[in-house]
C-alpha cells in the first residue's frame, strides 16, 4: 500500500522551505475567555459540543476542513530532533469508515508519519461536522513505533476518561476572534491543543500548487509559551502548509502538500483494510479506551 502513495511523490528528497513567520503579538494574546453563545459558529466554544446538534455529521464540506472519503494529502519536510534536521513525510487519507464516539457518528481519517525514512506513527482520528457547519475532534488513537514496534498508545476519545471533544476548524474562523480547544485529555494523555486564527487572506505556494486567500491558524499549548505551530488552510483543500513561530518551539516543523489524489476505488478498499488493521490493533493495546468504542463501520 505505501507504494501507492509514496513512490510516485517523490518523497526521496527533503524540501528546502522557507517560511517567513509574522509576530505572535499581531494576534493579540492565546489566553482569552471563549464565547458560548449557541448558534453563532464564530464565538462556539469546546463547551457547547452537544450530540444533539449533530445530524448529517458525516458529511464534512467545512470549506477550509472538507473530508471526503477517498481523498489522500501528502506532504514532506523536516522536523528537528536532538537538535538536527531529519526529514519527515505525512499521509493523510479520509477514509469510507465512520465509527460512534459520544452519540455523534464520525469520519475517521488514517494518519501516518515518516521520520528519517521509518514509520513513527500511525493513527486513526475522528472528525464530525455540526449542523452549523463547525468540524469537531472526537478523538484519536495513535501507535507510536520504535524499531517497528508499538512503544505508546496515549489514546483519547470524548465521554472516556475525563476526555472531551474540541474543535477543529469553526464553520466561519475569524481574525481577532478568541482562541479554542481542538480536545482536551487530562494524564496521562495530556491533551491540551488551542488554536487561534493567526492569519487571514494570505497567499502560499507548495508544491503542489499556488494558493490565494489562506487561512493560517497558530495552535499552542498553554504551558507551553512561545511556541507555536502554524497551520496554511486553502479552500476547497484543507491544510497545505505546516510551520512554527517562537523562540522556544523546539520541532520547527516544516511540512508543504506536494500531492492531493482522489483515490479509485481499488485504493480506497485498501486504505479501508490498513485502517481496520490498526483498529484491530487497538482494541488489543487500548483496552481501557479504544475497547470501549464500537467497531468502525463503512459509510451507508
């Protein structure tokens, strides 16, 4: 399967990217109340997920967070390690599995990272879009490798052990508007991810393609100042750049999309399998989480 979709990006080499960052402080500060008025997507708050306002929440066309079944993102770069360069590449295929996780049916999206040319990570991820069109996070069950063999398993999934879903991309993301949660999970997980609209209107080019107005978000961690991860969203697309801000931001990840497929059917039954795969791994490691959660179904 990995031939599929690696060897005809060609991923061999690293790309040179250069990224010009502008000063967190344009922003305003990451730490503000978030608004809680119900119906108005640019003010929603992680604290208003409710399974009620789910109906068709498999079918996701948020504009800057579109999943569709089928659809594969790839991306290469580098990322920084022990104080080095080491070159990384990601998939990220929507795939035609849905799965239930705190009342709401999810897409789940199967994710894997190369470092260095070696698997480190593999991961299955939910999304559900709400009926005012935000993109929620349910949750994810990630493996960790060393050596070809899973080392962690730190899963986390709304309604499961003081986990709770956040958001992934609002419906209508707004300059100046206060910063989210995109999930939190307590210890040992520790998820804390935040994200805030950085940048509105800009234009970038990967290899892929030139994009006109994209939408660039900063996620961050609160105990974790000075450190930012920058995310480039094209409509129509999803994420198509990754880059860092801050002094004290210690991966200085880069990624750029250098391929966007549609895959046939054939290809699709096969992401299908490899996803399956993972879970069946899951419910093996992740007793206590991912053994609470139903089987994965395919899309009606």
């Amino acid at each position: 399967m990995d031939g599929i979709q690696t060897s005809k990006a060609g991923f061999i080499s690293v790309l040179a990217v250069s990224i010009v960052v502008l000063s967190a402080s344009a922003c305003g500060g990451d730490g503000g109340t978030e608004g809680t008025v119900r119906g108005q997507a640019s003010e929603i708050s992680a604290k208003d997920f409710d399974p009620e306002d789910f109906d068709r929440s498999t079918d996701v066309d948020n504009p800057w967070f579109p999943l569709e079944p089928g659809t594969q993102l790839l991306y290469q770069g580098s990322t920084r390690e022990e104080g080095k360069r080491v070159p990384r590449r990601t998939a990220f295929t929507v795939t035609d599995l849905t799965k239930v996780v705190g009342g709401v049916r999810n897409v789940v999206v199967w994710e894997r990272d190369w470092r260095a040319g070696k698997l480190q990570e593999a991961e299955l991820a939910l999304f559900a879009q709400d009926k005012n069109g935000n993109v929620w996070h349910l949750g994810e069950y990630p493996e960790e490798y060393e050596d070809g063999k899973v080392v962690a398993a730190p899963a986390w999934f709304h309604g499961l052990k003081h986990a709770t879903a956040g958001i992934a991309m609002k419906a209508h993301p707004r300059l100046g508007a206060p910063a989210y949660a995109q999930g939190f999970a307590p210890p040992p997980i520790n998820w804390a991810d935040r994200a805030k609209v950085h940048e509105v209107g800009q234009r970038t080019c990967v290899p892929f393609r030139c994009y006109e107005d994209v939408l660039v978000a900063r996620e961050f961690e609160l105990n974790k100042p000075e450190s930012y991860q920058l995310k480039y969203y094209a409509r129509g697309v999803g994420n198509v750049r990754v880059g860092w801000l801050g002094r004290k931001d210690e991966d200085r990840e880069v990624l750029v999309l250098v391929k966007a497929v549609h895959l046939d059917q054939q290809a699709l039954a096969e992401v299908r399998r490899e996803a399956l795969t993972l879970e069946e791994h899951a419910y093996k490691i992740s007793k206590d989480v991912y053994g609470r959660t139903p089987p994965s179904t395919p899309i009606d």
